[in-house]
C-alpha cells in the first residue's frame, strides 16, 4: 500500500514486478544459506535502507513487526536452554547455553531480514501483479493460478467465517471450556469446509462457462529498462559478494 503522502514513485515502484520478484527471491536464499553475524548484520541494514527507499507507510510495517516479534520473543526465551553447548547462566534447573543464544539470535535476525525485504520489494504489488511477474519468470502456470485464486477467495472464506461467527453470537453463544463449545467449534469448521467446497464448485462452473482451460494466460512481459538492469545488477552483485564471504569465513 503506498505511502499517501509521498508525492512521487518511490525507487522501488519505478522497478518492474519482476525485478522485485527475482530481488526478492534472492534475498531468501541468502538468508537461508548465511549464518556469519557480520553477513546477516550487512543483510540486515541493507533491507532496512530498501524499506526507506520504498516509502511505504511505517505503520503497515510496524504492524507485522509486533506480530513477527511475538513469535521471536518466544524463540529467544526458549531456544537457548534446547540447545547443548557452553553454559552461559541458569534459571533454576534450566542451563542457557551461549550456542543456543547464538542460535536464537541468528533466526531472529534472518526472520527480521526477511520480513523487511518482502515489505520493501512486494509491498505495494498487489497479488495480481506478483502472479503475472511469477508467470514472466517462469513459474508454472498451475503455481501462479493457484496462487491467484488463493489470494482472491481467502477474503471470501473469511468473510464466511464471520457471517457464520456473527450468527452463533446472535443465537447467545459463548465460548467456554467445556464439550459443548468444541462441538460448536467442530460444526463450525464442518461448515465451512462444506460451504467452501460448494463455493469452490460454483466458481469452478462460472470459469468453464467463461473459456477457462486450467491456466492464467500471463501477460506479455515487458523488456527491462535501463533502472531495472543497474537495480538487479547491483542487487544480484551484493548478494553473491556475501555468499562469497559466508563461504569463506
């Protein structure tokens, strides 16, 4: 969602869907292959310059923060008394090891590098786009319409859900603890795999009817421009030059 007080493109919506994409796309492998502390710090602040650069509100962004780092909070509490190593301190009878914090930090790090990249690069792509830019790099086409799909009912099904949770609460139902609430839970869940199922045929019906053969037809790609090229270039070029070092170290 774009910023709305910025007054023109950001760099990063000036570069194509693709090019994101693939940026994106990248910028995961690196962080599934490195684990040197000073690759991930370098990592780290060169996904919070691409979030400037994108100018996306800092709210959409501190949103999936506070959920991301709920989760690692938990993380770093628990992982380094799971982990053998050198003991570091203890807790009453739990043991925290400096491997396990090592650990703990190193994910929480890769989590936050990632978080950062996906919202400056695909942020403000709408799935549509991201789809077609999957289909211009060569995804298969059953991926991409899947996805496509997913993306488009996943509101529907939630909007489903709510009807159906407005009307228990009309009818005076309160969850509690007890056999009577996870059988109301269980007709709920039934319920919906039901109605998503009817849904999913009608939809299924409605695509035949309009020439669906099984696949979205992308959209002719267009060639890259001069912004896209330097922009993939130096990206690409900075990723394999911390590869090289993670390998090296």
């Amino acid at each position: 969602m774009r910023n709305p007080e910025a007054t023109s493109p950001s760099p990063i919506d000036r570069l194509q869907p693709r090019t994101r994409l693939l940026a994106t796309l990248a910028a995961l492998v690196l962080a599934t292959v490195a684990h040197t502390p000073a690759v991930l710090a370098v990592a780290l602040a060169a996904a919070a310059l691409l979030v400037m650069l994108a100018r996306l509100p800092w709210a959409d962004l501190r949103h999936r923060l506070l959920h991301v780092e709920g989760f690692m909070i938990i993380l770093l509490a628990l992982l380094p008394f799971t982990v053998p190593g050198r003991p570091v301190f203890e807790v009453g009878p739990f043991v925290a090891t400096s491997e396990g914090l090592t650990r703990a930090l190193t994910v929480i790090v890769k989590v936050n590098f990632c978080v950062l990249t996906v919202f400056a690069l695909l942020g403000s792509l709408d799935p549509v786009r991201i789809g077609q830019a999957a289909a211009t790099l060569g995804l298969p086409s059953k991926f991409v319409t899947l996805f496509l799909s997913t993306t488009r009912y996943v509101s529907v099904f939630r909007e489903e859900a709510d009807r159906l949770a407005e009307a228990m609460r009309a009818r005076a139902f309160r969850p509690r603890s007890n056999l009577h609430t996870w059988r109301t839970f269980g007709n709920l869940a039934g319920t919906m795999v039901v109605r998503s199922l009817e849904r999913a045929r009608r939809v299924d019906e409605a695509m035949r009817c309009r020439g669906f053969a099984g696949a979205t037809q992308p959209a002719p790609p267009q060639p890259a421009g001069e912004f896209d090229i330097a922009f993939a270039s130096i990206f690409l070029g900075a990723v394999v030059g911390l590869l090289v070092v993670e390998f090296a170290a």
